[in-house]
C-alpha cells in the first residue's frame, strides 16, 4: 500500500474525500508489461458496484490530466472487503479490540507474521497482543496489515419453538 504522503495516495484522497467516501488504501504494482493501479474506497452504508464506477470514472479524469504513472496500466477501484486493509494510523485507532494480521517488512524476534487483537496505535507505534504476549510494532516496519474475518455468530439463536 502507499503511504499517506504519497503522491498516489494525495491525488486519490482529492477526488475520493469530495465524493462522500472514505479513502482506504491505494496500491500500484507491476507485473512484467502489466500495472495495476488499485483503490479502494468505503462508506459506512457500504460500498456499490455504482460506487465503485462513479469514482473509477472521476479518478481516470484527474488520472488522465495529471499523468502521475508512466505507461498502461488498469485502474481498479473496490471496497475493502471482509478483510479491510489497515494502512493509515487512523485504521489501527478505530479497529482498536479488533482481531488483525500483519506481515512484517523484517523480522520482529524472529517472527514476519502476526495475528492476534489490536491493543491501540500511540505516537506510530500500534500495539498487539499476539501468542500471549504484547507487540510493539512501529508502523513503518508493518508491510501490510489487515482485519481477520469473524464468521462467529454474535448472537444466541431462537430456540426453535419460537420461531414463527
């Protein structure tokens, strides 16, 4: 994922933040002759397939006239997914108590991988609390970190008599 200050990032939150929606992450990766420019939005009421082209058709304008990246490439625009990305220090204060993996741009005590509840996020420092014990991990060492899927039920179902 780019980063906050990143030319990319600066350019999408310009056309994404006008538009009522929220800025999750921008990626841009190559592979060989191919590039993709990938974005991905939210809202709290969810995110359209409608959504998704109103802004793709916004960004290509701005795209198109600023000509940030050389060459083809293909522009993707998404929602988060289940697995919401976490990128910016804002996402690691408001998924606080939430269970996240992370993959490390170099060892932490031996360790590249880590999966446990997010603790809080402090002066770029978040904290998680991983195979009993607590990580400190400075956000600058974190390659990619996303939310982990609960498919638990959340509620006690009917007894089955009082359903009607």
């Amino acid at each position: 994922m780019q980063s906050a200050d990143s030319s990319l990032t600066i350019l999408a939150r310009r056309v994404v933040d006008p538009m009522g929606f929220e800025l999750v992450g921008v990626e841009f990766f190559q592979h060989g002759s191919n590039a993709t420019l990938r974005i991905y939005i939210d809202h709290p009421r969810g995110i359209t397939l409608d959504d998704c082209s109103a802004v793709s058709h916004q960004l290509s304008g701005v795209l198109d006239v600023e000509d940030p990246l050389p060459g083809h490439y293909d522009l993707e625009v998404s929602s988060p997914g289940i697995d919401r990305p976490l990128v910016f220090p804002e996402h690691f204060e408001r998924f606080t108590g939430q269970q996240i993996r992370i993959r490390l741009a170099e060892k932490l005590d031996g360790r590249r991988k880590l999966e446990g509840q997010l603790c809080g996020h402090v002066s770029g420092i978040i904290t998680v609390e991983a195979d009993g014990r607590r990580w400190e991990i400075p956000l600058h060492q974190i390659e990619s970190a996303r939310l982990v899927a609960d498919f638990r039920p959340h509620a006690e179902p009917l007894p089955a008599d009082n359903l009607d």
